[in-house]
C-alpha cells in the first residue's frame, strides 16, 4: 500500500524555535504566512498534530481561507497517551478527527475519546512513542493521501528519522528566540554529519516580514 505523501511545515523564529521557553507560540510568524498555511490545508487531505500540540496550541486544523474552502482536511492526532483534552476545538464536529494511539492504551479513555466523535486508531508502539510508519500506512488504508503535519518537534522528529516527509514548508520570523525556545525539530541522535537527512531547496519567498522556503527531499 502506498503512503500518503507528506509535507512537514514549519513556523519558527531563525533560530529555528516553535516557542518561548514557557510555551508562548502564536503568533510567531505574521498573518501573510498564516494565510497561506490554511491554503496549504484545502490543498491536503489531512493535517496531523501531536497530543502536545494539541494541548498546548488548541488549535481546529480547519482551513479558514476566503472564500470559504470546498472541503475540510481530515484532522489527524498522535498519541501515546490519549490524553486529548474533550474541550478543545477538535471536538467541534467541522471536519472528521482520527486520533492514532499506542496499542493496548487506556480502554476507558478510548471510548471516551470515541463517545466525544472521534475515531481510535492504535497501532504498534516505536522508538520514541508511535510506530509512525504504522501510522502513514493506516491514513493510506482511509483513502488519504496527502499530509501536512504541522507540529510538534516531536511528531516532526519521528517522521524525519522514518524519512517520511517529501517536503518541507518552512516561515521563518525575523526573530530569535535562543537556546531555551522550543526547537521546530526533537533530537535525531545523529552521530555524523553524513547521517543527517538533506533535501533540496526549491523556491525562496518573502511573505510579509517573513521568509517562506520550500525544500524537496533529495
């Protein structure tokens, strides 16, 4: 079965940083970049989050563009934990949630994860929580297939270890953040240079105060 494609977008300061040291994000690119973020949306057939995100940002992953988008991506989650919060905006009912989580995970937050309208997933656990290819491979059985994963370091971590994204959008601020900001990328224990993954830049854009660039796995 093929994989859904998938591009990875990144939000960050030049130093390469999602959020201060105490978890303040939005806003950190301006409203040029956030616009074409949700034109990216209408583009893919889902937009997938990790749970910390979801926490930490509550955001819908609805594609808010003018005029109104034909059709809503399919809102994907990845947890180990379900710990999803019922409150937040994925839960509105705008566009179908699927919420992957570790197998044999906690029943009674299973069914009530189902009981609030989303759909559970669980597949094998990985390294360093979900087995993300496990993952890819259950949206390409749900007929989707294309992906904009859109954070956390994570989630974005795991699919570059897997060597799963394709693409990369990435709006960067003219802002530092430093050392104790949140990176875009959770750590790949690479031991060489040569192990780190490349990809080719295709496109360089100015979107506002921002800088937009668009790489292509090499």
């Amino acid at each position: 079965m093929t994989r859904p494609k998938v591009t990875l977008k990144l939000a960050t300061s030049l130093d390469g940083r999602i959020a201060t040291a105490s978890g303040e994000s939005q806003w950190i690119t301006g409203e040029a970049s956030r616009a074409m973020v949700h034109a990216m949306r209408t583009a893919h057939d889902a937009v997938m989050i990790g749970a910390e995100t979801a926490r930490a940002d509550n955001p819908s992953l609805l594609a808010r563009t003018d005029p109104p988008a034909a059709r809503q991506p399919l809102r994907v989650v990845v947890t180990s934990g379900l710990g999803i919060p019922l409150e937040g905006k994925l839960f509105d009912g705008a566009s179908p949630l699927v919420v992957f989580s570790a197998e044999r995970a906690n029943p009674a937050k299973h069914a009530i994860l189902e009981a609030a309208g989303a759909r559970v997933e669980q597949v094998p656990g990985g390294p360093n929580g979900l087995d993300i290819a496990a993952v890819l491979e259950r949206l390409g059985a749900l007929d989707v297939e294309s992906v904009l994963v859109e954070g956390g370091g994570k989630l974005a971590a795991s699919l570059i270890a897997a060597q799963a994204v394709d693409r990369l959008e990435w709006f960067r601020a003219p802002i530092v953040l430093g050392a104790a900001g949140r990176p875009a990328v959770a750590a790949l224990a690479l031991a060489r240079l040569a192990e780190a993954p490349n990809w080719r830049r295709v496109a360089v854009r100015e979107l506002g105060p921002d800088l937009w660039e668009s790489y292509e796995r090499a």
